[in-house]
C-alpha cells in the first residue's frame, strides 16, 4: 500500500521526495536511468547481503580473505593511535577483521546513510570493542566535508572496502578519492578494496547468480517504486539485464520491459517500448595500472597492495 506522506516523520519524508524527484528526473531523462543508490531500501540491503553469500559473487569472500591476510600490515602502515575512518560503513562487518589487529586505534569513526544501521552496529562495536571510543557521523560520505573534532589531532586512516567504487564513474571516483584526500589530510592514508578486471564469464555469472538473486535486487526498485510512489509496475513484465562491457570495463545493470507498455509512477505516465531498458548500476573493474592512475588522480600514491592468488580482487593501501 503506498503510505501517505502524511503519515511519515521528516527523515524518512525528505527521503520519498528525494527518490521522486530522481525517478522521475531518471525515467525521463535520455537515456533513463535511476542512481544506484535507492536500490538500497531494507530489502534491497537484504538482498545485497544475500548476493554477497552467493556462490558465483567471489568479491566480498576473497576481499575478506586478502584483509585477514594484510590487517597486520596495514596496522603497521598505519600506525599508532591513528583514527580509523569507514566511508559507507554499513553494519561495519569487515571492519572488525582491522579493528582486532589496529590495537591501539584512537577512535573508530564509521560514516553512513542511514541513522539506523549506524546506530545498530555501533552498539555492537560498543559491547565488543571496550573502550573503542566510536564516532559515528550520518551523512552521504560523498557529500560531507569534515569530520568529529575529537579525531583532529590523529592520524586519519580511511576505509573504502566492497569495490564500492567501483559503482561509481571514474569520474566520480577521482571526485570521491579528492575529497578523502581533503579529509584524511596530507598525512593520512586510505584502504581501498577494488574488483579486477577478469575472464569476462566470471563477471557476467557474478551479477546473474544462478538462483536469481541479482535479478530480484535489481526488481526491487520496481517494488519500491510501486511501494513508496504509487507506481504500477507489474514486475512480470521486466526483467534484470546485466552483461560486462569489455571495452568499458565495467558491468552495466539495466532493468528490461519485456513488453510495449504504460506504467504510472506518481501522477505521471511513461511509456516503455518492448527491450526499453532503464539503467541502475555500473560495477566499474579496474587492471593494476588503472587503479595506480586513479589513485594519482585522487591525489595519493599506492605504497603497498595484496591481491589474492587467483587476482580477482585488490586491497591497496594509498597514501
Ligand atoms: C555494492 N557493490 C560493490 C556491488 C557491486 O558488485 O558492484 C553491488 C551489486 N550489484 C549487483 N550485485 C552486486
């Protein structure tokens, strides 16, 4: 049932206008297309947590096994009383492989969206981590310009794991790595995990995961839509389509009409023609050379990386 406005507190109000103006700006734009991030209501983050136990999704698995491996190092890189700062922490899940092996952290300052999971998975980290002082600040990650004055006389280490970046255009990654730089100041350093370029079959299985998993996240916009603004889509008809661009180097994910149709969003109709696809993601893969270049970009310099012996993904830490 679509809930009134009315019946919404200010948050989560400001948060349906927001995603009405992207839908409808996104559904009548040339090409259509809808930002990634409103894939993310609690199912979407549900279903994303499922794709990352997926057999044929191997980057949250071997990203987690290349930390367990380098934790030590980057403590040591990173270096004493420093403060650890978490761009889109999320529920903080790898955070934990470095928090056991950075013993003598300053603070852990964890940055995200949503209030919710910020305040859940500090409370965790509260019981777990004794006198881990934690920090957390609500905010868009991509927005935000300072930090907690508390952490200002330490040395500020960022995290950035999950190839998140690799969601946005390299343009806005080399936007993104500017303003950490900004904030992490001249001495700070940045943990980065990044997905790698790779046989192109093993990319395409990983965003068309055998038990349609993948499929139902990208769906899930259309349930949000027809939840959150009133739209009539019938999910029968769409499909998920996602395929590697080579050339690109990157996934794109799009969903499909599968029919000549007319669907309401809002109070305002739109036109699908059979095969029209609306984009909602890219999944940017980058070689060595590409994130060393990215890196430089961004203003800092890889001092070391670990990727794992299969070379499906990277750890770098950049200064
Ligand atoms: C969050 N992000 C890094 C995921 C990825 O692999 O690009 C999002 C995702 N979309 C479909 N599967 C995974």
């Amino acid at each position: 049932m679509n809930v009134p406005l009315l019946a919404l507190d200010d948050g989560a109000r400001a948060d349906r206008a927001d995603f009405r103006r992207a839908v409808l700006a996104g559904l009548g734009g040339v090409p259509r297309a809808i930002p990634a991030k409103y894939l993310y209501d609690a199912r979407g983050s549900a279903l994303f947590d499922e794709i990352c136990e997926l057999p044929e999704y191997y980057p949250t698995r071997t990203e987690t096994s290349i930390l367990r491996a380098c934790a030590g190092e980057v403590a040591r890189l990173a270096g004493p009383g420093c403060a650890l700062i978490e761009f889109g922490s999320g529920s903080s899940v790898k955070t934990r492989i470095l928090l056991d092996a950075m013993h003598d952290l300053h603070a852990y300052v964890p940055i995200d969206i949503s209030r919710e999971h910020l305040d859940a998975a500090a409370a965790r980290l509260r019981n777990d981590y004794e006198g881990l002082q934690i920090d957390p600040v609500t905010g868009d990650y991509m927005q935000l310009e300072c930090l907690p004055p508390a952490i200002d006389r330490a040395r500020r280490i960022g995290f950035f794991p999950g190839s998140t970046i690799g969601n946005l255009t390299p343009e806005e990654a080399v936007l993104f790595l500017r303003r950490a730089r900004r904030m992490l100041r001249a001495d700070g350093a940045l943990v980065l995990g990044v997905d790698l370029r790779k046989d192109p079959k093993r990319l395409h299985d990983a965003y068309n995961d055998s038990a349609g998993v993948t499929a139902q996240f990208t769906l899930n916009l259309l349930r949000r839509m027809n939840r959150e603004l009133d739209a009539n889509f019938d999910l029968s008809t769409c499909a998920h389509d996602a395929f590697y661009n080579e050339a690109e180097g990157r996934i794109e994910i799009y969903f499909r009409s599968l029919r000549d149709q007319i669907v309401r969003v809002a109070d305002r109709r739109f036109v699908f023609a059979e095969g029209e696809r609306v984009h909602t993601e890219y999944s940017y893969k980058y070689d060595e050379a590409g994130i060393a270049a990215l890196a430089q970009k961004g203003g800092f310099s890889i001092e070391r990386s670990w990727i794992d012996p299969a070379r499906l993904f990277a750890v770098v830490f950049l200064k």
